[in-house]
C-alpha cells in the first residue's frame, strides 16, 4: 500500500500504530513543549501520536512499542541490529542504551508491532528504515 503525496513522489503507507491513553498524553505534551528546541523531532512525534490508534492504559500490548519497552530492531539500510530501551528524555543514557522517545528513531519506534518497518529522518535529513525485531516490556 503506497500513498501519493505532493510532485507524484509515492511512499510507503505508514504502519499502524498503538498508544496507551497515558503515554498518547504525555508524549503529545512533551512534543508541544519540545518544538521551539527540537523542531523537526518534536513535528514528528506529534505526527505519531495524532495517527495513533489510542487504547486503554490497562490494554495487554506485549509485542508493542511503549515506553520502557526493551527493542530490538533492524536498521534496513545497514542490517545492524540494535537493542535499546525507549524512554523519556531525562532518562536517555546511551551508554546504557536507553534512547530517548524525542531522538528521530526514538520517535520511529513508539506504538510499532513486531514485524512493522517505519521510515524516519536522520538529524543529517537522511531517510532511515527500521524493522521491529522483537519488543520486551520492562516491569
């Protein structure tokens, strides 16, 4: 499924996405508050959480993308396979692969499925592809 967009350019369909009631919330205000500062990042996630389909916080989503969830995926164009956990700004340490949702692939990854293939900007206006490999929610 592709969708046409200005000049006849024709890309892919964005994937389905999920979101907690909760997480929808907080991350629509965090993108509002990260525009002035993180732009192009910020119009992002707004984006992701505006078409997210949003369910009840108690919702069973094991093989979603949520925060806290531990993810693995590929990078399409590479093949590296990476394993982080998603998580809020003031808890991102890369050291410790913990990335934050307000970093472009950080953006990408919320609300996808297992098997799901998204495309993002690099901060150097490159276009990425990831593939969910595998998502373990953190208790």
């Amino acid at each position: 499924m592709t969708r046409t967009i200005q000049n006849n350019f024709t890309a892919p369909a964005l994937p389905p996405i999920v979101i907690t009631a909760s997480e929808a919330h907080r991350l629509s205000a965090l993108a509002d508050s990260s525009m002035a500062v993180f732009p192009r990042v910020a119009q992002f996630l707004a984006r992701e959480t505006d078409r997210a389909r949003v369910v009840p916080d108690d919702s069973e989503l094991p093989d979603v993308v949520r925060m806290g969830a531990r993810v693995r995926y590929r990078d399409d164009e590479t093949g590296d396979v990476r394993e982080v956990v998603l998580v809020y700004p003031h808890e991102a340490d890369i050291a410790l692969r913990r990335i934050s949702v307000l970093t472009p692939v950080g953006a990408a990854l919320i609300g996808l499925s297992v098997g799901q293939t998204i495309d993002f900007q690099t901060p150097s206006h490159q276009t990425r592809s990831v593939t969910i490999l595998a998502v373990k929610q953190q208790n």
